[in-house]
C-alpha cells in the first residue's frame, strides 16, 4: 500500500529542532496536550493522526506496520524534515522503532513510552478489531479508557474519562480495526539492535496493556537506551504524570 497524506499539526519554534509525536490506537493528536506547551518553548512540534485515526485518511484494510512507517516518512518529506526526534506512544512507538530501524538517517533521539517490541497473543487483537467492525468503536471505548488511566485517576477526574472515551467512540471503525491487525501481528524484536538513535523508554508503572516488562526489553536491546518508570500512571502515562514525563521527554531530546 502507498503511503496516505496523514494529518497533522505543527507549531513551536520554528527556529528550533524538530519534535515529531505519534498517537495510540484509539487516540489522535490530542493525546499529547499535556506536552505540547513546554515542548512549543523548545522545538518545533509536529502532531499526526495514524491513518485511520482522527482527521487522517482511512485507506482500506489490511494495514502493515511498514504503512504506517511509510505514512510517517511522507510526512516528513512533505514538511522538509531531514531529520527528527520521534516520540511515540504505544502503536505510535511500534511505528517509531521501526522507522528508527529502517530508516536511521531520519531520527536524532527517540522516546518510546508505554509500547512494545511484540504483544502476544495476537487474538487478544483480532477479535477486537472483528467486534469493532460488527458493532463500531463506540462499544470499547469505556474498556479502552480504563486502561489508559488507574481506576482513582478516572474518578478523581470524569472529565478525562468523558474526553477520552469520546475520543476513542469517533475513531473510525476500519481505521481502528486494521490498526489493531498491526499490532495483531507485531514484532519488532530483531529490529532493536539496529537502532542507533539514543533512546529513552518509558513506561506506566500501573499499565496492564504494555507493562513496564515490555519497555523493559525495549531498552535492555537497544544500545545504551534507559528505561523509565512512572508510578501511578497506566497505558496513557504522558496525560496522567505529565509533570514526571514532560521533563524527562525534554532532557533526554537536548541531551548532547
């Protein structure tokens, strides 16, 4: 499949180096607004919509891993980026260790936050994406959600679980569906020693979806990567603990 002209937003400093966010399956570029404030003062900031997610196209299934990688290279050309940090989040970290793997040339520092080199099993996947297509996203979406955060973060603050749970209800069905196929299918694993870029994995120290074990093998195989876990926080650790993973994202992108 030929890469899609992808969604995105990009604001900052345009002076400064470039920042490129990549969303969850569920999610869009919103996902990131507990960042994009600090990291507008430093870089200039590029958030995308994954194909079939948000504002993107939503090409016909079946998607690969290298579609989505070919999306993001796109989009890169397209905004005359030779070179980038990459920052991505769950199926957005997937995409960025296989860009990082396949093409070096384009990534400075990588962060991979709450993700995984392989998930198995792959029916856990596929019979998502088979109820998705039969009854819409709209009937996972509570489930998605309280995953995403610990149970007394989502009581404490109903507004995010509404947000949240909504931003996951208008995620197109096929979009959502064939992503979950791509992660049905993931492993990445024999790319990580390939990785040359510095990388810091993080990882929610609450998260059942991708628990710190997963970031814990990311960063045991890339050379010199450090891993972080952040208490309290589960799949969508950036929205719960920005105040932890905010800076921690901003140190080791201006690292030397």
């Amino acid at each position: 499949m030929s890469a899609v002209e992808v969604h995105a937003i990009v604001s900052g400093r345009a002076d400064g180096p470039t920042v490129v966010l990549s969303n969850s399956l569920g999610s869009d570029h919103r996902m990131w607004d507990a960042q994009v404030p600090e990291l507008e003062k430093r870089f200039r900031v590029v958030r995308y919509d994954t194909r079939g997610h948000g504002s993107s196209p939503v090409p016909a299934g079946p998607y690969a891993l290298d579609d989505l990688a070919d999306d993001l290279i796109a989009l890169l050309d397209r905004l005359d980026i030779d070179t980038c940090h990459l920052v991505g989040l769950s199926l957005g970290g997937m995409t960025a260790m296989r860009v990082a793997a396949r093409n070096p040339e384009r990534i400075d520092r990588l962060g991979l936050l709450c993700t995984a080199a392989a998930l198995p099993p792959a029916s856990v996947y596929t019979e998502r994406a088979a109820l998705v297509r039969e009854q819409g996203t709209g009937v996972v979406a509570e489930g998605v959600v309280s995953r995403w955060f610990t149970p007394d973060f989502l009581e404490r603050n109903p507004g995010v679980r509404r947000k949240h749970e909504e931003m996951v209800a208008t995620t197109p069905d096929e979009g959502y569906a064939a992503c979950c196929e791509v992660i049905a299918a993931l492993d990445v694993r024999d790319d990580l020693a390939s990785i040359k870029a510095p990388t810091l994995a993080i990882a929610g120290g609450d998260d059942l979806a991708t628990p710190p074990a997963k970031l814990a093998e990311i960063a045991d195989n890339i050379r010199d990567a450090r891993l972080l876990v952040v208490p309290h926080s589960a799949h969508l650790a950036p929205a719960q603990q920005p105040q932890i993973i905010t800076p921690a994202l901003i140190e080791h992108l201006e690292a030397s």
